[in-house]
C-alpha cells in the first residue's frame, strides 16, 4: 500500500477517533449509532496508523506529501 494521507489528515482523524471514544464510554452516544460512530472511529484510528485511506484509492487522491513535492 502506497501511503496517502498527510500528517495533518492523520492528526485530524485522531482527533475525531478520540472525540467519538470519549463521546461513546461517557454514553453521550450509545445504542445503534453509538456503535457505527464507534467502529468509524477505529477506521479512522487505524487509518491514520497505516497512513493509507482505502477511500482516497479509487479517485486519486492524496495529502501525502514526498519530498519531490515539497
């Protein structure tokens, strides 16, 4: 796997995995939705861990930055 996101991506997505987490075990959310929003944010988490977006594949896209680009 190719990487395709940038640190500024993978900083956002652990943002919004912590926030979710926090959300869920405070049971702010809970029921059917609090465990879609919870399993989004493990995508996420692990996501930002591989530096790699299955999503981002099909079109494209990326906000990985080499040093070529730079």
């Amino acid at each position: 796997m190719k990487k395709n996101m940038g640190s500024a991506d993978r900083v956002i997505r652990g943002i919004i995995a912590a926030v979710i987490a926090y959300l869920y075990f405070t049971n702010v959310i809970g029921g059917t939705l609090g465990l879609v929003l919870l399993i989004l944010g493990v995508v996420f988490l692990l996501t930002s861990f591989i530096s790699f977006c299955p999503l981002y594949a099909p079109f494209r896209l990326s906000t990985y930055r080499t040093k070529k680009d730079k």
